[in-house]
C-alpha cells in the first residue's frame, strides 16, 4: 500500500509517501509535489527492479506521520529501524544503512570515508549504497557527507540541506558543492 501525507516543517511544505505492507517498503519525500511525484516514481521503479512487491493503491497508516517525527527531532532514528523489511536490499546495504542509522546521530555528520572505515569498504561503495537507499530520513544518507563539502544527495541537494539545517548542522549546507 501506499500512504501519503503532506506537512507543513520549518516553513515548508514537505510531501512524505511510505510503500508498506508488513513492514516500510519504501519511503520518498520532497519539498515541492511535482519532484515529489518524480521522486514517488524513481522510487517504486528501483523497488520493483529490485524485486519487491509493492502495491501503490492508496492507504491509511501513521507511517507518514511516523517519518515526520524522525524529522523534527520526536523520534529516533534507530527506533524506526525494526519496521523496515530491507526487502530488495543487498546484506551489504543492510549493514551500511544499520551502522549508519545506530551510529550516526541527529545533530551530527560522518564522511563517506569515514563511515567507509567503520565498515571497512571504500567511499565510494558508500556513496553507492546512500544512492539506492529506499529508506530516506530513517536511514539517515543526508548525515553522510563529503570531506571538504556536503557531497551529493539523490534526488536533489536542496532536500539534504533542508534535511541538516532542521537537525542544526548548518555548518555543512553553506557548501552545495556537487
């Protein structure tokens, strides 16, 4: 099922879709509705490549409202984790985005290369796996930032800097170097 929902954070409108079925399947959001329809589309076509069964017929849950909290700050992101299925991600994926979700706090940042070390791989396969990650906000990839700049973001880097300066980690947006 998919469950929509619209909020209004920081001043902005931020439009939050979770794929669920017995677990989080999927989750996307954006700043604006027409990249979040794109972003909506990116993500059930890299679910269903991967395998999972996904249903997009509209649906009732609090998991909207549940990814909300993670981002004001309500709730922790390692409080989410049990509810992901990791359907469709590889076990590399799976140590990466739970590493980075118990270890990598609100508030702060760590480098692909240093989360590369805590999990002894290269930046590089980081920055792979932060890109195919279905699990935005909760698996927190916006943290993951460059040595010298914030780095990239997958769909759009306004949506990280949104993402860090509500978390007060302003020092690392005044660089969108891409």
């Amino acid at each position: 099922m998919l469950s929509v929902e619209k909020f209004r954070i920081a001043n902005r409108d931020v439009w939050i879709a979770v794929l669920f079925e017995d677990g989080i399947q999927g989750i996307t959001f954006a700043l604006d509705g027409e990249q979040f329809e794109r972003n909506l589309d990116r993500l059930t076509g890299f679910l269903r490549k991967r395998g999972v069964d996904i249903s997009t017929g509209r649906g009732r849950s609090d998991y909207p409202t549940l990814v909300r909290d993670v981002i004001i700050g309500r709730v922790g992101n390692a409080e989410i984790l049990p509810e992901l299925s990791f359907e469709g991600v590889t076990a590399f994926e799976r140590r990466v985005y739970e590493w980075l979700t118990k270890n990598v706090k609100r508030g702060s940042v760590i480098t692909y290369g240093g989360l590369a070390r805590a999990i002894g791989t290269s930046p590089r396969a980081i920055g792979g796996a932060m890109r195919r990650n279905p699990y935005p906000i909760v698996v927190p990839c916006h943290r993951v930032v460059a040595h010298d700049g914030i780095g990239y973001y997958t769909p759009r880097l306004d949506e990280k800097v949104f993402l860090l300066k509500i978390e007060g980690v302003e020092e690392w947006t005044s660089s969108k170097r891409t």
